[in-house]
C-alpha cells in the first residue's frame, strides 16, 4: 500500500498532515466517501509548530504580573500616603489660622492682644494684658432711669481714656457710638463699682446699650488676661475671668511645638529679652507691638506662622504713664506726634517734668503745671517751661488754657516760635538741634494719679 510523505519529510519540513489518508485501490469506494469516514479536526501529533507553555514561560508571565500588580500597589500607596499628608497640612493650616486669630483677635465672640489697653506682664512664652472691657449689663428704661446714668460693673482705670457708649437701634444690626459723659466714683474697691456713665443724647425706646472702657487692673485681677504656652504637654491656654481654657481643645492630635511672644518698642525696636525672663516693668512700658511665632505639628507635618500687632493704648491714645517711666523717642527731624494728656487726679503742685536725652545725656526738658478749674472735669495749664541744657532756660509761658481732663497737650506747638520746641520746623531759623544718638524721654516728675504720652515718628 503505498502512503502519502514519509515522516522524515514531515519532520524536516515541520508540517503536519492530519491524517495520512491511504489511496483507494482499483475497485474499492470513491475517494468522497473515504474522507467523509476521517475523523475531523486536527491531532497534535508532537510537531514543534503547534505545542503548548512550558513551565518556564508561565512562570515567566505569572512573575511579570506578579510586578505589575505591585507596582500598581505601590501607586496606589502613595497616591494615598500623598492624600493623607495634604489632608493633614490643610488641617494644620486650618487649626494654626484659629489659634492665631484666638490670640490676636480673641476669636469670634473674644478679646485678643490686639485689644490690649494694658499689659501687666511680658515674657517669651507668656503674655498678661488688659483688653477693653465690653458692659452689656445695662437695659435702658425710660421710666425709672430718664436720666439715662449707668454704674458700670468694674472700676474705670483712673487717667485713661473716656468710656465710649454705643447704642443699637430696634431693627439695625449695628452699634453706633453716641455722646456720654463720664463721673468717676469715690470707691476703688471692685466689690463695690461706682463709677457712671451718662448717655446725653436720647435712648430709642427697645434699643440695647454696651460701654467699652479701660478696667482697672490693679484692684482687680479677674480682667487680666492671659496666654501661656506649656511646653511640657505642648498646648496653648487662655485664662480670663476666673476662667482657664485650651486654645484647641476640640483636638489633641495637634500639638504646639513652640509659641514666642517678641516685643517691640514705638520706633519698631526690639525689646531685648532671654529665655526664662520676662521685660522688666519699664520695658513693657515701652512696649507698644508684639510679634507672634507658632509652630504646630501632627502626624509628621509641621506648620510654622507668625503675625504682628501693635496694642491698642499706644496705637490710638497713647502709653499710659508713671513717675520714672521711660520711652524711646524718634529723632527731632521724624517725630511727627509728641502730646500728654489723659490726666487723672492732680495731687502736689500739678507739675509734669519730661527730660529728653541722647547717648545717656540729658539734652531738653519740659515742665508744665496744671491747677485744677472750677469744673471737675476740666483743668487749667498754667505755665510751660522749655530749657536745653536742662537747667538752662530758653523760653516760658504763661497759657491759662483750659482744657478737659482727657484732653492733650500738643508738646509741638506749646512755644509758639517754633525755636526750642523738641521736634523741627523748616520754616523757622535759630532752633535749638537736639543731637546725638538712641533719644529717649523719662517722666521725671507726675503730680497726677495717672496720665499718658503719645508719640509717634
């Protein structure tokens, strides 16, 4: 029987039949219906060109994805870790804005060091200040109060600013500040508050009334407020009206690494200071700005910020003054402001003595006096005295001018020439020069209780 390729051929060749179909002998059935009887389909019959993996190349493909699937992980990890890390800054942004806002801006319903009118203490990682004290405890009627006085419910500050009175009408949203006039009381004690407050103008009927005033802090320790940075659990506290609280206590998985309170003077001066000490009581007498350095830090992330303010009394009214206080003063050719005013009970002679000097020596010097008018509120300047060398008399007046207690005193224009006056006037000739460097003003003598200087470059 004679067959189709011989198997060597097919090998060589690497070509596969089906099937090796036998040729029909002479006589047999047609060669139709002996390849309807073969089977279908091809046999792997173990030619090279039709075989299956190997082991080789399948573990070869499951290491290949094995890779990918990791890199994938990878990705996917990161993608997550970076979430989690832009999470976190947006929250340490978001917490260190509030905390910042809490200490300068007292937050929403607070006071902050922006609103001091005072402060009692200074240290690096603590501040004690005096904010404006709001009194919202009055409701006006007509009936039984036509006169419109009001006690206020803690002692005013002697010698600071007046009381000033705002009213909210029925239906506005809004405070107005309105006319008042201002009675100080016999009593000191906070037990037993007497000073008053009129409002001169009529009250609508329905409105709501709040008085803003300095305290007096030395009587009355409860409206001292206080910031403190404890680094030893690393949390910010604010102590106020007898009561103390943590600055983020809605979380404790924010931590402050550091808060720095740094002091500055009116000429923008740092106030020198060391870790573990606070400025002396002169020194915070000068001081009229603070900056603010805080660094918070949670899961790994940390956020630093820093903020400046100047305080309240210096910016708007002046330091508040004692006998012996000392103040750094801007060169005669910058100063542009340089007042007294704000006096509170004259006592002695009511002499006020400021001495101006440069390089430790004293250089100008100015000696008012003051007597009380007929009318309490007011007082009478008597007399003015310029010298320069102190102790060397340029120029005196005799003013008789009478002025309202919370008034001031323009130290720039009381000798009307404009020659021996501390600050410098182009237009005038033969002026006394005040030379030399680091000027600053003592207070050497103060006949009243209380008073304040203003000045500004």
């Amino acid at each position: 029987m004679t067959f189709g390729p011989d198997l060597r051929e097919c090998n060589e060749r690497q070509v596969c039949w089906p099937n090796v179909i036998p040729r029909r002998p002479p006589g047999r059935r047609g060669i139709s219906a002996e390849i309807a009887s073969a089977p279908l389909g091809p046999r792997n019959d173990g030619c090279a060109g039709a075989r299956g993996f190997t082991i080789v190349e399948l573990l070869v493909s499951m290491t290949v994805l094995a890779i990918i699937a990791g890199l994938d992980v990878m990705l996917l990890q990161t993608g997550v870790e970076a979430w989690k890390h832009t999470g976190t800054r947006l929250v340490l942004q978001k917490v260190s804005d509030e905390v910042m806002n809490d200490l300068l801006e007292g937050g929403t319903d607070g006071e902050g060091i922006q609103d001091a009118v005072e402060m009692t203490d200074a240290s690096l990682s603590s501040i004690s200040f005096v904010p404006l004290w709001t009194d919202t405890s009055h409701a006006p009627d007509p009936v039984r109060n036509n006169d419109q006085k009001f006690i206020l419910e803690k002692q005013f500050k002697p010698g600071a600013p007046t009381p000033v009175g705002e009213v909210k009408k029925p239906g506005s949203d809004d405070y107005i500040p309105v006319p008042v006039k201002f009675t100080y009381g016999d009593s000191r004690s906070p037990k037993l508050p007497d000073d008053v407050v009129q409002f001169t103008d009529p009250i609508p009927l329905g409105a709501k009334i709040k008085i803003l005033y300095t305290p007096d802090a030395e009587n009355d320790s409860t409206v001292i407020k206080v910031f403190r940075w404890d680094p030893s659990v690393k949390r910010i506290f604010e102590s106020y009206a007898g009561k103390t609280r943590d600055i983020i206590e809605h979380s404790e998985q924010e931590k402050v690494e550091r808060l720095a309170f740094l002091y500055y003077d009116n000429l923008n001066r740092l106030l020198p200071m060391t870790e573990g000490e606070g400025l002396s009581s002169l020194s915070i007498k000068r001081a009229t700005a603070v900056k603010l350095y805080l660094v918070l830090s949670k899961a790994g992330e940390v956020k630093e910020l820093t903020s400046f303010t100047n305080i309240r009394n210096v910016a708007s009214t002046g330091a508040t003054i004692t006998e012996g206080a000392e103040l750094p003063m801007p060169a005669p050719g910058e100063i542009r402001a340089f007042s007294i005013g704000d006096f509170y009970g004259i006592k002695k002679d009511g002499i006020v003595e400021l001495v101006v000097s440069t390089d430790n020596t004293p250089k100008w010097k100015i000696r008012l006096k003051f007597k009380q008018a007929e009318k309490k509120e007011d007082l009478i300047l008597e007399r003015f005295q310029i010298e320069s060398p102190p102790g060397k008399i340029l120029t005196s007046g005799i003013p008789e001018q009478t002025i309202a207690a919370n008034e001031f005193v323009n130290l720039q224009t009381i000798d009307r020439s404009g020659l021996y006056d501390y600050d410098i006037d182009p237009e005038a000739k033969g002026q006394v020069i005040i030379t030399g460097k680091n000027p600053v003003v003592r207070v050497t003598r103060l006949d009243f209780e209380g008073a304040s200087l203003f000045i500004r470059p």
